[in-house]
C-alpha cells in the first residue's frame, strides 16, 4: 500500500467520523423516546434540522456569540420537543402504537412546513466554530470542526453515562424503559419521564444540528434522510442499546465515506439504507442486542 | 359483501358517469384523474394499514416502481404497455416479499422503517442511475395506453377508463374484506395472539396484503406513467409516500370507503386551497402553494388526535351522537312544555 493511498482512507475516515457522529446522536435520540414509549419518533430528524437552522440564524443574523447560540438554540429545540410531548402524544386516552407513529410523522411534516416556511428552500451556511484551517494528520487533513464534533459527541456520552448511572432521575428513566408497570407502582411518575425522554431526545438532536450544519449546511428538507440514518444506526446497534447505536452510528458514517470515495457519490446515500436493510434482514435485533430481547421488543 | 358496500359502488359508479359532463373542463378532468390514482393506491394502502395493521411510509416507491417499469420498457425495448405493466406487477409484488419476509416476521412496525429506507433507495436510484432512468430529466415519450385498438387519447376516455379500473379495485378489496382472509385480518388486527391460536397465519397473511398493496399501487404507478406520458423521480419522493398515508388516516384507516373518500378529498383540496388563495386575495392576504405541507400535517395532526377513527367514520358518529343529544333534549323540552 502506497502512503498516498493510506492518506486517502485516512481522509474518507476522517469525513465518515464527523458524519457517523450525527448519525449517532440521532440515533440516541431515537432510542431515547423508544424506550420511555416504545415508539419510533418520525420527527427525530426535524429536530436535527432544526438545531442546524435555528443556530444559522442566531449566529449569522442575530450574530450572538457561538457558546451562547448553541445554549440558545438547545433550549429552543428541547422547549419544541417538551412542546410536542405535551400537545401531541400526552393527551392522546387511548394509545395504539400506529396512532402514536402517525401522529410522530404529523409532527415532523409541520416541522417541516414551519422550517421551509421561517427559512425558506435554500441551504444556509453557518461559520464554523473556530478556524477553517486544516490541520495536517499523517497525509490527511483534518478541520477544526470535526475535532469540535468528535470532543461534543464525547462530552454527551459521557453525559449520558454519568446521567442514567448515577442521578435518580436517570435512574428512574431507566426503571420505566425496562418496565413501566412496574416503575410506576415503585411510585415513579411514568409521563414525566416519557416528557423529559423527548426533551432530552429534542435537545441531543439540536446538538447533532448545531455541529454539523458548518459542515453540510442546512436546509430544511434534510430531515427524514438525517432521520432514517439514525435510525439505521440506532436498529445496527439494537434497538434501544445507546453505546450500541453510538458504534454503529460511526461505522456507518465511515462506510458511508468509503463508498462515497470508492464506489460513487450517487450512491453514498444509499450505503446507510442498504445497511439498515440488511440488519433488518439478517440480525434484525442488531450487532450489540440479544435476538431472545428482540422477539419480544414491540413498537 | 354487505347493502352498504353495493351502495357504496354503486354512488361512485354514477359519480363517474355524470362527473365528466358536471366538470367539463379539460383540466378539472384531468384533476380527477390523478385522484382516481391516488384512489387506487390508496384502497391498496389501506388493505395494509386498516387491516393489517402495518404502516408503509414508502408507497410511493412502489408507484415509482410500477412507474418506471412501463416507461422503460415500452421506450426502450418496445414492450406492448400491458405487457409491461404485467411486469411492474411482479416487480412490485416480488420486491414486497422480499421486504415482508423479515419484518413482518418480527413485532412493531419495522416494515415503516424498511419502505421508509426502501423508498429513499428508489429515489436515490432514480436519480443516479442516468443510463435506465434517464436521471432527473427523466423519460419522455410514453405511449398512450390502447384497448382493443381504441387509443386513450382524450381526457374523457383516459378518465372513464382509470375510475373504472378504481371501481374494479375497490370491489376486489370489499370483496377480500369479507372473505376468509379479510376476516383473518380483522382478527390479527384484534388480537394477533388470539387469532394465530385460531390457525390464522399472521405472518403469511400479512405479507399477502402487502403483496396485494404493492400491485395496487404499482397499477397506478404505470397507469400514472401511460398518462402523463412523462416521468422524473420527482413525483416519487419520500413526502409523496407520507401523504398517502395522510389521505387512508385522514379519511379512516379501518374501513376502503374511509380510506377511499379521504384520497378523493385530499386529491381536490389543493384545488380547494388555490380557490380560497384567490378569494384571500382580495383581502390582501397572500397564500403561497407552499403552505399545502403545513396544512396537510395540521389536517392530519388534528385527526390523529380527535377523529382517530378517521373522518369518515368520526363525522358519522359525531352525527349520530348529536343526534341522539336532539331527541333527548327535544323530547324534554316537549314534556316541559306539557
């Protein structure tokens, strides 16, 4: 192998890094409200979208200084999230897992329209957090943003650790995913943690929007095919697994890169889709779950 | 099949007899042809959804399938258009058990997730692979469709000849509601545990009516194809796909008639919304066509929460309880009265 060859796989793995992380922060979304309702949130995607646009306009228009437009825009994007929960899915009496998921696809269609709506069709360019300069790494360059992708991802990971290990509230979240009956008579209010699942979903989401939108630039169609990845991701990793969809969330976006550089860029966009297919067909439980958990998993 | 469904076939077979005198105008009529195919997918769809109780959000790329299966075969080798629909059919047909045999094997709806992913693929295809597909300029030169020698070519023929394969479709699935796979259906829709120890074999049932919606909506893909008489992916995309969805959820999921009458009304309303956008104007309100998508997720938003059941049966029911509420309060009032 030829050094410049190596430095080639070195830049597509750099490029699949910065994307496979939003593809696992999408995909700990997903998982999130799947396992506080054992739905699949349609509109996880528009929340991604949402972050990207919301944080454009704040830097760029309103020109707020970065930390404080992504404090901001979190917020924004956690309070529409805690929104939906509250107006769309708390009130409905009698839940039938069909109603919930055309209800979650309603959501994300209005989203949707409000975006295209606030920000028009064309993509929005947001500058990037710190330099543009490319950092020079054995023959690959490397931009400051995706090390700024890399270390947030590490950061919410870590979060999430500490968050569902060592706070009650984490705790109780947990005790609702594994059985809601059964928290419940332990005394844990079951649609607050079902509120705060899509909160914290929301608010992930925007961060994933927020890092990556110096990078692709937003628009506001990009949500289901951001979506549908993520959820790639999050059924590779099994279905409510976190660690797991954080894995494959970065294979995928590695993968993804390679067949863009090796294969066709056409088709790049299909290499996450054919993968959640073939999961789906083969180890629909995933690479990290257990098939005796997936026969009994229900969405 | 029961009075209310012959009477059912019946209205829609003496709407599409008199419609196109009412309508008149060539471009009213061809409005309501592409209804008619919306009418057909979604009588598939809502087989899938209402009795299977599995959502597909990638109908759309089953059209596109049967779409460009009659435009490539007929443009580039030739291929009678029937003959080449036959073909979109199996396609389909075959591309749907391929998707069914994991996921309906499994619980939940991963079968959303695999037509979501499967129709982002056929999009992407459409668009890539510029050699079969032409890309997104698409193919031109369709043939016009031709029965016994007699050319669809007027807007009057095409339209008799699309409601009628509508009708057609709309019988064979009152039909296969009330057979003994119909009835299968409505148990797995039930309880799925109860009816599989009934010996209703949910999985291979499940995946028939899949099969089933496929082709539906494969013949209205080729159909939309001999019309149109031009393809591009555009048409196929992902928010196509979800708004069939809305139109079997808006009009009810769990019964053809619901389903079939919320396709015909979401097919007119941007018609609706372009009349009321001219009124508007005059008060110098200014309504631009790209709100449609708003209004479609505020219309299905709204019946998801309050109509579940869907318009068509919810407004029957909120008929009927107003009603009772009228004899009961009237008949009060009368006794006061004495």
């Amino acid at each position: 192998m030829t050094s410049s060859s190596f430095s080639d796989i070195l830049q597509f793995f750099f490029m699949g890094l910065q994307r496979g992380c939003i593809y696992a922060l999408a995909a700990m979304g997903f998982n999130m409200i799947y396992n506080a309702t054992g739905i699949i949130n349609f509109a996880q995607g528009e929340f991604v979208v949402l972050g990207g646009l919301m944080m454009v306009t704040l830097t760029m228009a309103v020109k707020l200084p970065i930390p404080l437009a992504f404090l901001s825009t979190t917020v924004f994007v956690t309070l529409v999230g805690i929104a939906m929960e509250r107006f769309t899915i708390n009130p409905v009496k009698h839940p039938t897992v069909l109603r919930l998921i055309i209800i979650t696809i309603a959501v994300s269609i209005i989203i949707k329209g409000l975006a295209m709506c606030f920000w028009g069709k064309n993509s929005h360019f947001m500058r990037h957090f710190s330099s543009t300069e490319t950092l020079d790494f054995y023959g690959a360059t490397i931009l400051p943003q995706t090390l700024w992708i890399i270390g947030i991802l590490l950061l919410i990971v870590a979060g999430y650790i500490y968050f569902f290990n060592y706070t009650m509230t984490g705790k109780c979240m947990r005790a609702c995913a594994i059985n809601r009956d059964a928290a419940r008579l332990a005394g844990i209010n079951d649609r607050k943690m079902v509120m705060l699942s899509f909160a914290l979903s929301a608010g992930i989401g925007a961060i994933a929007g927020i890092i990556i939108t110096p990078i692709i630039q937003m628009d506001y169609a990009r949500g289901a095919l951001l979506g549908i990845k993520g959820f790639g991701a999050a059924v590779l990793g099994g279905l409510g697994n976190s660690m797991g969809a954080i894995i494959a969330g970065v294979f995928i976006g590695i993968l993804e890169a390679l067949a863009a550089g090796y294969i066709s860029s056409h088709y790049m966009d299909a290499i996450a889709l054919i993968i959640l297919m073939l999961v789906l067909f083969v180890r629909p439980s995933g690479i990290f779950g257990s098939s005796e958990a997936m026969r009994l998993k229900e969405f | 099949m029961k009075i209310k469904d012959y009477v059912g076939i019946g209205i829609v077979m003496a709407a599409v007899a008199v419609a196109p005198k009412l309508v008149g105008n060539e471009y009213y009529l061809g409005v309501l042809i592409f209804a008619a195919l919306n009418c057909l997918t979604c009588t598939g769809l809502c087989l899938l959804m209402g009795y299977a109780g599995q959502i597909s959000i990638g109908h759309g790329a089953f059209i596109a399938v049967g779409a460009y299966t009659s435009a490539v075969l007929t443009t580039k080798l030739g291929w009678s258009p029937w003959t080449a629909m036959g073909c979109g059919v199996i396609l389909a047909a075959g591309i749907a058990v391929f998707m069914g045999l994991p996921t309906m094997r499994l619980k939940g709806h991963y079968l959303a997730m695999a037509t979501l992913g499967f129709a982002s693929i056929i999009h992407i295809v459409a668009v890539a692979a510029v050699d079969v597909t032409g890309g997104p300029s698409g193919i031109t030169g369709i043939p016009r469709l031709q029965l016994f020698g007699f050319v669809l070519n007027s807007d009057t023929r095409n339209f008799y000849f699309y409601w009628g394969i509508v009708v057609a479709g709309l019988l064979l699935a009152v039909n296969l509601i009330h057979s003994r796979v119909g009835r299968g259906l409505q148990a797995i829709h039930g309880s799925e545990d109860a009816a599989a120890s009934l010996g209703v074999n949910i999985a291979v049932d499940k995946i028939k009516v899949l099969v089933l919606s496929a082709v539906y909506a494969s013949i209205s893909g080729s159909l939309y194809a001999h019309y149109v008489l031009f393809i591009d992916p555009g048409p196929f995309d992902v928010m196509h796909s979800v708004l069939l969805v809305t139109m079997v959820a808006v009009g009810g999921l769990h019964n053809i008639w619901g389903a079939f009458s919320g396709a015909l009304l979401l097919s007119l309303l941007p018609e609706g919304l372009s009349f009321l956008s001219e009124y508007l104007q005059t008060f110098d309100i200014r309504y631009r066509t790209d709100y449609d998508t708003l209004i479609y997720g505020g219309i299905l938003l709204l019946i998801m929460l309050f109509l579940p059941e869907g318009l068509f049966e919810g407004l029957s029911r909120l008929l009927k309880t107003v009603f009772s509420l009228r004899r009961k309060w009237g008949g009060g009032l009368a006794r006061h009265a004495e």
